[in-house]
C-alpha cells in the first residue's frame, strides 16, 4: 500500500500542474513508507515578494504528525520541489537513527 497525500491550497486554487509535481514529488517518499503513511502538503501563495511557501507535514507511525520541511521559492512548483528535498534528507537521517538504534538494541 503507498503513502496517502492531501494537498490544500491557501490562496490559490488547485491546480492539476501542482497536484502533477506533488504526485511525482511523492513518489520519491516511496522507500521511506515504513516511517509513515500518510502525508500532507500546503501549498500557500502567492505572498507578496516572498513568492509561494510548501510545507509538508508527515503522520509518522510511531510519533504522530510531524512538520518535516518548509521552503519558499518564487514559483510554487519549485516551493513543492524544495519541501519534497528537504523531506527525503530528514527521512534519510531517521532511517539512519532507526537502523542504529536497532543494532544497538540487538547487541544489550
């Protein structure tokens, strides 16, 4: 089963470009599904001269909701890009703690 994703728009309307990035964004998320199943994006802009924000906030299995990465860039698909990056190197870095602290544990 893949990882479920809500997408909302604050001060924009939805659009299939953005929902398309957010979709192959996702499946970069796939080798990660273990920590968690459900994903959700916010999408808000634009604002002002600061441009669009991402944000993307994951429902780990094992700590609840957690807010895993924020970027503004000047476009919004490039903000989505940003957020989706910024996720795969926190989820990098769980993977690892994961992986150490069960050899740790299979050591006591």
């Amino acid at each position: 089963m893949g990882i479920a994703m809500h997408i909302c728009y604050v001060g924009l309307p939805a659009s299939s470009t953005l929902e398309t990035e957010a979709a192959l964004q996702l499946l970069r998320l796939q080798p990660f599904g273990s920590f968690f199943t459900d994903c959700e994006l916010v999408v808000e802009g634009p604002l002002g001269t600061d441009g669009f924000v991402a944000r993307l906030e994951i429902a780990a299995t094992h700590r609840g909701i957690k807010p895993v990465a924020r970027c503004v860039r000047s476009t919004a698909d490039a903000a989505i890009r940003c957020a989706f990056a910024r996720a795969i190197c926190v989820l990098k870095v769980l993977t690892a703690r994961a992986i150490r602290d069960k050899g740790k544990g299979q050591t006591d």
